[in-house]
C-alpha cells in the first residue's frame, strides 16, 4: 500500500466509526429522553393524587373544627349528643 493513501484511508474509517458511534449514541439519547419523560408524567400523576388527599383530609378536619367551634360558642346545644355524632365518622359523599 502506498503511504499517500494511509492517511485518507484513516480517515475515512475514523469517519465511518464517527458516524456509526454517534448514530448509536443519538438512539441511546431518545429512549433515555423517552423514559424521562415517562418518569416524569407518572411522578406528576403521583404528586397530583397526593395532594388530591391531602386536600380532602384538610377538608375533614376543617369541617370538623368548625363544629367544634359552634359547639364551643353555643351555649344552648346539648354538648354530648354532639360529641357522639363527632365520634361517628361521617357517610362517603356520594359519587355522581
């Protein structure tokens, strides 16, 4: 082989190998961005049903605080039968 023609040879495999490389890499980058994004959407689904819960646990007690603030502020209930409906847990709402 003539050595004028090593180096172009060189070359062009240093090129072939350059382009096999990235092609490979540039597929290994899309799944990777894929399950990202992927990740991302089921961890923003959990963070919603999350604060789905807690929104309606604040609601519960807020609810309860306000009967035990009319309970502390009427003074013509009668205070135990209102404290055995607090120890009841109320009925699911009903779904639509």
């Amino acid at each position: 082989m003539d050595h004028d023609m090593i180096a172009p040879l060189f070359l062009l495999g240093l090129a072939v190998f350059a382009v096999v490389v990235l092609g490979i890499g540039s597929e290994m980058f899309k799944r990777w961005l894929q399950h990202k994004e992927v990740m991302g959407a089921a961890l923003n689904a959990q963070t919603a049903e999350k604060a789905a819960q807690y929104a309606a646990q604040t609601e519960r007690l807020e609810a309860r605080v306000r009967v035990l603030e009319r309970i502390a502020t009427d003074s013509g209930s009668d205070l135990s039968r209102e404290i055995e409906q607090l120890r009841t847990p109320p009925a699911p709402p009903a779904l639509n």
